[in-house]
C-alpha cells in the first residue's frame, strides 16, 4: 500500500486543497472517491480507506474548504467563501477526480458522500454525471418541514454576526439533539462513534461552522 500527499488550488479562492491517495499493492478494481461531511476531515476515514485498500480500491480525498489540512486561517474554520461557496466547493471536488482519472484511465470511480458531503455529492451527480460509475450517498437527508425556520435563523444569525461567524446557536438547533441518547458519555460529539478513542480524536476537529455554511447546506437540498 502506498499513501501519497498533495495539495492543489481551491476554486474557493481560500488557499489550498489538502488531498491523499491510498494505492493497493494489487490491481486496483475500482477508484472511490470520498467526500466527508461537516466539521470533520478525512483522518477520520483512515479506517475505512484501509479496509478499501485492502479488497484493492483506490482511495482518494481531500479536505474540503475551511475543514481539516486545507484550513489556512484560523477565521476560515467551517467557511466555504462569501460568494458560490457551495459550487466552488463542488468544483474542487472535480478538479480531484480529474487528477485521480488521469492517474487511473480505464479504472471505475465512485463517489461516496457522507452526510453534508452526500449533498456536495448529489450536487456533483447533478451537474457532472457522467464522471463516476456509481454514487453512494451515506447519511443523506431529504426534504424537513422545519428546515424553513432554520432558514430563517441562519438569515438572522448572518445579519447579526456575519458570514464568517461560528454561531453556537445554529450548531445546537441543526446536530445539538444527536448527543442526548448519550449523556452519560464523555463529550458533546459522543453520538459521533462508539469507539471513545476515536471519538477523543474528533474532539480536536470538531467545531461550530460557520454561518454561511449551515445556509449553503440548506440550499442544497434543492438541487
């Protein structure tokens, strides 16, 4: 197995992208491609891409904008830019596969999204679907009669604080019920995993996003 490290442009005009491929001694049967989900980075699929590798799957990803190794300022936590965040977001996503493809020409992709990286995925799907063989959304949602009145808070919140602004309330009114199955455990983010080792891990990645970000999630169930 070979993990090779790069970084390339964010058409978000925020700095660089953050990416990694795990290639299997073998021949591989297929290129998957992960896109990871809100306030999370692609450590947290070391795993998971090891156990692909393994059955001989490429695993490629990167840390979207704002997330993980592809933070550039400390303000850009969870922030995916002031203008077409969501898009440009989409579009590093394909500038990836377009590094990968010409890498792997004649092997299959997939694209595998996970919760707020299902809905970049099924955004991708959307404009460009003729890039991958197959799309796995993981955690996805559909359409919630109260996502109007979180529309309506993000609006507020942004007018109030800015684009760019953490805004606890947002984080509690979106994942701030997950976390009451599990009260007795250590944590905010215990819904998160069951191992606790790991779940201490993801204590040092996870944050409040940014307010632009919650809205941009929000439209994209549109598409």
């Amino acid at each position: 197995m070979q993990i090779l490290e790069w970084k390339f442009e964010s058409t978000t005009g925020l700095g660089n992208i953050y990416a990694e491929v795990w290639v299997p001694d073998g021949e591989p049967q297929a290129v998957i491609q992960i896109a990871h989900g809100m306030a999370e980075h692609i450590g947290r699929y070391k795993h998971f891409a090891q156990f692909l590798v393994k059955k001989n799957y490429v695993v490629v990803m990167n840390d979207h904008a704002g997330h993980g190794k592809s933070i550039q300022r400390k303000e850009h936590r969870g922030y995916f830019g002031e203008k077409d965040g969501w898009i440009n977001v989409v579009q590093d996503l394909k500038m990836l596969h377009d590094q990968t493809a010409d890498k792997f020409a004649n092997v299959p992709m997939v694209l595998m999204g996970h919760s707020m990286g299902s809905f970049l995925a099924r955004a991708y799907a959307v404009i460009y679907p003729q890039d991958h063989a197959a799309y796995i959304f993981s955690g996805t949602a559909g359409d919630n009669p109260a996502i109007g009145l979180g529309h309506l808070a993000a609006k507020f919140e942004r007018w109030r604080n800015g684009a760019m602004k953490e805004s606890e309330l947002l984080q509690k009114l979106s994942t701030g019920s997950y976390n009451n199955s599990f009260k007795k455990e250590d944590g905010k983010n215990s819904w998160l995993n069951l191992l606790m080792q790991l779940l201490r891990n993801t204590k040092k990645i996870h944050y409040a996003v940014s307010l632009l970000l919650l809205r941009l999630c929000r439209i994209s169930l549109e598409l």
